[in-house]
C-alpha cells in the first residue's frame, strides 16, 4: 500500500544515552569512584551514585586529569534521571575541560535534541571535530536529524562523506540510498563510494528502499532478512502458551505506531469498528506520538481496550500482550518506521500475523502469517514468502466507507491548465524510478498537450525531475506539482485529472484506491512482487482489467492509447464509479466477516461461548 514513507531503523539509537566511562587510572581515587558508582547503582540506588559523584567533583575542584569523564558520568547519571538541564551543564563542563571529548559531544546534542531545540543539536556535533570513528558518528547524528527534517540535500552529503571515511556502515548505506531515492537522484544505486560494492549496497539498501528497486521476490526477501538480522534479537524465553486460551471471546490485538493521520488508519479505522463484539475483543497497542488528529482519536476508541506502548521497553510491551492473554497479535508495521518487531520476538500470543503496513516479506521467524489475497501473492508464488502468505479476502485491502471528500473543485483551483489531457502520480517520489520516468516522458511526448501532475514532495526532487524532463525533450513547464493539502481536499482534487499513471515495482495502494473510488481511471504495471501487483488487484476487483499491463511497453503504448482515443477513454473511465467502488473495494463489511471466518480458522476455533480451548496452527 502507498503512504507508508520512512524505515524503521535509525542511524544511531534515538537519544539513547553512551554508557558511561571506565577508567583504569594510575590515581586510585577515580577508579574507586567509579567502583562505588557500580555498587550503588546495582543497589538502584541512582540518587547516591549522583551524589556520589558530585562530591568526587567539588573534592577536586581545582583540578584533576579525569575530572572530565567525572563530570561525563554525572552527565550520564542525570540524563537517566530525568535531569535534562543537569545533564547538559554537566556534558557542557565535560567538553570545556576535553573539547575532543567525542562522547560528551554526542550525548550534550541528544539531549539538546529530547528538548526539542534541533538546531542546538546540530550547531553542537558539527562543532565538535574529532578522530575519524568519533566524526562518523557525530555526522551520522547529524545526518539522522537533518533527514528526519526533510533537508534532504544536507543529508546525503553528510551520509556520503561518512561513507568515504568507513564504508561498511549498514545503516549509512540504508539512509544513504533512501535519501537519493526520495530526492530523484539517479541512481540511487550508485557506487560512488570506494571501497563500497554494489553488492553490499544492495545488501544495506534496506526493506523499503527494495520495494520500490527490485521486482523480484527473493531480492526483497534476502535484504529484509539482512535488515531484521542487524536490528532484532533472538529471544530463548517464549511467553506465550504454544496450546493458546480458553476465551469465550477471541482476543485481537493490534500494534502500531500509526495510530495517527497516518494513510493506514485511513484505510482501517471502520474495520476496527466493525469488529463482532460478541465474538471479538479488540486490543490496540499504541506506539504512535501523539499528533491530536481526529483519525487518531477515531482509531483509539474504536478499540475495546488501548494499551498505550511507546514508553514500554520492547521487552515490557510484550509481557504486557502476554498478561491480556492476546490469542491473534496483528503488526501493522512490518518494516517501516516505527515497527517494534522486537517484540514479537518474544511471542507474545500463540499467533502472530503481519498486515497492511509492509507489502512484502517480513522474514521474522516468530511471524505465523503474512496476511494479503491470493491475486496479490498468487498460489504460485507463496513458498518465495516469509512468512507464510494467508489470503483474508478475495481483496486485501481495508477501505473506510465514511471518509468523505471535499468540496469538488476546479482545473484552475488545482492550478491546472483549462485544456489539454492531465497525467497524474501523487505517490511519493521515492517510488518514482529512472525507468519510470523515462516512460511517462515517452507518455508525454506521445501526447500533444499533455501535462504530468505530480506531488510537489520535496524542493530536490521537484527539481531534479525537471531536469530529467529536458534532458529528454520535454519541456519542463509540461510537469506541474500540487502541495500538499487536506485529506478531504487530496481526495477531491484526484477527480479534475484524467489518467492515474501508477510506479512500478511499487505500485500506488491507499492512492489507487481513492482514485478509483474519485472516479480517475488508472494506468499500472504489474510484476511478481506483492508490491507490483497491488494496483492491478484493485483494477481486477473493479472489472478494468485492460489497465493492468506487464511490460513497460505496453504501459506506454495503453497511456498513449486512452489519451488520444476519445471512445477508448470514454468507455474505460465509465468503469471508475464510485458505486462500483462501493460494492466492491469500498465493501468494508465483506471484508471484516471474512478476515474474521480466518482469523476463527487460524485460531482452530470460531470464537462462540462454549469456552472451547484455541490453539495455534502449526
């Protein structure tokens, strides 16, 4: 599905604080410091071990040659405490005495970014220079921050030059690629970096990032495995019963940290509402900050029960499943940002499944399911999955009935032309390949006066698209990008252009969908991958199978055909109702009995008050 941007790894832990410093001094006094420090702390006794150390500093107050990694520790210490302010004076005192002191460089900017000031943060690691290991690691901190922040350009320019300086970095390598995704810079693969191979970038380039590059099922397969290798842990505890519970009420969970306007709560809010109540009890477990969104507000009261995680250690969160007696946990995440596959790694229900988060493999081993249809990952092609692909519905994909669009509204309101045949992508430009675009321009040239509406994602991939257009002979004025607006508003707009052109191998999701049911006819590609095949099973459902094609040529060919065809045109689009959308895509209630008949068939009951015991399939 479309919209879900981002990974969910970082560069560097999210303001997790650096341990704190051990010495071996020839003066006995700081390693008995540092000693009782250890004692009292095992002790969890935190106010003595500040105290401790704030004592040791006045002791020594004109001078001392560790006197830098005391006020480090204390540093430290009152980070885990609470103490922001103390912590940074303290990091603060320990760099006016070390300035080369990489780690209290660090750890002053994570603070400074908990606090919210950014730009302190990243004033403070570039200020800070150092050997080359401690200046990769205050680039990668401050590349983290800059592309978190959307300033694109900076950040991959700072991830490259750490790069140059220690090339086997998976996670640079992983934010590296994104970043020249997003911003349209081709190749994104690109082995500039010596001693960087394009086999280990390909290796590093990350889950999401390999959506949107690789067709094929086993690429896809093979770096989310690598991903979740690098970022997860086995767990020898299993906290689940292997034989499940004895509910009169099956028990559903479901964990996110996109319980916000996020397009996966756009998709699913009416699902959760639906929910048979007198054979279902519905879980949320909420890692999502809080953005005060009415969508989010819709979501969480939706839920019999809100458990809210984000606070939780991975380890906490999952006792905590365990404890509700969860008989289906359902990960909304997969591998984008946010996903807290940890802990699910600690089994915390006898069946786990992943769903509509992640349109690919998320090879877990603790992963039962692998939720989707049988158009999208076909029979054929299950055994290249992990984990195992169970189909829930002729379609997969949760629509909300009730979302509502704005106002319609005009070519000139959406600062289109009056005339001419308008093209459109609204996907995010990450998705948008070199072979992509040189197939839209091929589109455009063989179109008079035609244009290409596009989102206007970020100011570097406005640009760089604009480049690539005259670089093949379009004029660049011919590609017009939209801002962003309201979702209401989003929706509305999608009904003034004439011809979806989907991205491949990342198809459009939750966009082809509101642009079927806007009544905008759609244009896809559709490969092996489950990715490639999304936009084509919305098109299948709705009866407008002459939109799928399966080569590049035949994708031109058929845009070029609808745009110059009056009576092909006519006849395609009269497909694109929203009445046809409501009975097919928009069919939320289908959809919920039937992914409810599976999940009563994979819980080896159907959920009814005769307290039969319901065990995991195997």
């Amino acid at each position: 599905m479309a919209g879900f941007e981002g990974s969910a790894e970082r560069l560097a832990p999210d303001c997790a604080e650096l341990p704190q410093l051990r010495y071996d001094a020839a003066e006995a006094d700081f390693p008995q410091l540092v000693a009782a420090a250890e004692k009292l702390r095992a002790d969890r006794n935190q106010d003595a071990v500040i105290q401790l150390y704030r004592g040791w500093i006045a002791l020594h107050a004109a001078g001392h040659k560790h006197s830098f990694a005391a006020w480090f520790n204390l540093g430290a210490e009152l980070g885990h405490a609470g103490d922001a302010a103390g912590a940074m004076q303290a990091y603060q005192a320990a760099l006016a005495l070390r300035p080369d002191f990489a780690a209290a460089a660090i750890n002053y900017g994570l603070q400074m970014e908990r606090a919210g000031d950014i730009n302190a943060a990243l004033a403070a690691w570039a200020a800070a220079t150092q050997n080359d290991e401690a200046r990769t690691s205050l680039i990668n901190h401050r590349a983290r921050l800059l592309e978190r922040g959307g300033e694109l350009q900076q950040a991959e320019r700072l991830l490259f030059t750490s790069l140059l300086t220690l090339p086997a970095q998976p996670d640079v390598i992983q934010h590296w690629v994104h970043v020249r995704q997003k911003m349209c810079l081709w190749p994104a693969l690109a082995e500039l970096v010596p001693g960087l191979p394009m086999a280990q970038m390909v290796s590093c380039c990350g889950p999401l990032a390999a959506l949107a590059l690789f067709e094929r099922v086993d690429a896809q397969t093979a770096i989310a495995a690598a991903w979740i290798a690098r970022k997860t842990n086995a767990v020898a505890e299993r906290l689940s019963p292997a034989e499940g519970y004895a509910h009169r009420r099956l028990r559903i969970a479901y964990l996110s940290s996109d319980f916000c306007r996020h397009a996966m709560s756009f998709l699913i809010a009416e699902l959760f509402e639906r929910h048979d109540r007198a054979h279902f009890e519905i879980y949320g477990y909420c890692s999502t900050i809080d953005d005060h969104s009415d969508i989010r507000a819709r979501v969480l009261a939706a839920f019999d029960h809100t458990r809210f995680v984000r606070g939780l250690s991975d380890e906490a969160a999952a006792r905590l499943i365990r404890a509700d007696e969860i008989d289906i946990l359902i990960d909304l995440n997969g591998l984008t940002q946010g996903a807290r596959l940890q802990i699910l790694r600690w089994r915390p229900a006898p069946v786990q499944a992943t769903y509509l988060g992640f349109i690919g493999p998320v090879p877990l081993p603790e992963l039962d399911y692998l939720f989707c249809d049988d158009f999208v990952i076909p029979p054929a092609l299950a055994h290249a999955y992990q984990p195992r692909p169970l189909a829930i519905a002729p379609n997969y994909q949760a629509n909300d009935s009730k979302r509502t669009p704005g106002p319609p509204t005009t070519r000139a309101r959406a600062g289109l032309p009056a005339s001419g045949f308008v093209f459109c992508c609204f996907s995010n430009h990450y998705k948008i390949t070199e072979d992509m675009f040189i197939a839209w321009m091929k589109i455009l040239a063989g179109v008079e006066h035609s244009f290409l509406w596009l989102t206007a994602d970020s100011k570097w991939s406005c640009e760089n698209l604009r480049d690539y257009a005259t670089k093949s002979g379009i004029d660049p004025g011919r590609l017009i990008f939209a801002g962003r607006v309201s979702p209401a508003d989003y929706m509305a707009r999608l009904a003034v252009a004439d011809l979806f052109l989907d991205t491949f191998p990342y198809n459009a999701g939750t966009i082809a969908s509101d642009a079927i049911r806007m009544g905008l006819p759609l244009l896809t590609q559709m490969g092996e991958s489950y990715a490639s095949r999304m936009a084509a099973r919305l098109l299948d459902a709705i009866g407008a199978t002459a939109g799928i094609t399966t080569t590049r040529e035949a994708y031109v060919e058929m845009a070029v055909a609808l745009a110059t065809g009056a009576d092909a045109y006519r006849d395609y689009k009269a497909l694109f109702t929203e009445a046809r959308w409501a009975e097919t895509l928009g069919d939320i209630g289908l959809l919920t009995r039937e992914l409810e008949a599976t999940l009563g068939r994979i819980a080896k009951c159907r959920p009814d008050p005769t307290m039969v015991r319901c065990a995991a399939v195997t």
